[in-house]
C-alpha cells in the first residue's frame, strides 16, 4: 500500500506493532509502548528513540540529524520519500519500538 507522507507510512507501520499506543501531540503524532515514547511524526519529518549503537549508525545515512530530544534520538527529514527513505524509516520504527518494549 502506498501512502503519501512520511506520517501515513509510519502510521501504517506503527499500527503493525503490538502494543503501540498513538497519540496527537502539538507537532503531530507520538508512538509509545508502556508509557515511553519511541518515535514521532509531523509534517516536517520523524524522530526516533535508537539504541545508541544503532543512532550512530543511522546519523551517517542521508538526510538525519542530531533531534533536540536528546542523543538517543535521530531526526529523520528525507528530502524524497522514495523506497530507501521509507526502508529506513520504517526499520528504524521497528528498533526503536524494540528497544522501549525491552524497557517496559
């Protein structure tokens, strides 16, 4: 299925994952399990919470920068929403969501 937004991707991907609760926030939409927040999306990009070994990782792939929510975070803004960005984007949901599940 394709969506057109960064946003309508993850959404589809975060409703995938068990125990994922969605919410409105005042720049678009948080994801959380068990009360931690592991990623976001509005419509100037996403950000997600990463293991630190994976945010190293992630931060020298195109189009990612350092998120003021912290050092564990990486701001994802893709200037194309091709296949590669959308890859990423949503493997990084899915790491991100593994390693706040394995805190709860």
């Amino acid at each position: 299925m394709s969506h057109d937004t960064l946003a309508e991707t993850l959404e589809a991907a975060a409703a995938e994952l068990e125990g994922v609760e969605s919410r409105a926030s005042p720049t678009g939409t948080e994801w959380t399990i068990g009360g931690i927040i592991f990623a976001t999306a509005g419509s100037d990009g996403a950000e997600f919470r990463l293991a630190p070994p994976v945010a190293a990782a992630a931060m020298r792939t195109p189009d990612t920068a350092a998120s003021a929510r912290g050092p564990d975070w990486v701001a994802f803004r893709p200037s194309v929403l091709d296949q590669h960005a959308i890859d990423r984007a949503t493997a990084w949901l899915a790491s991100a969501w593994r390693r706040a599940d394995s805190e709860t």
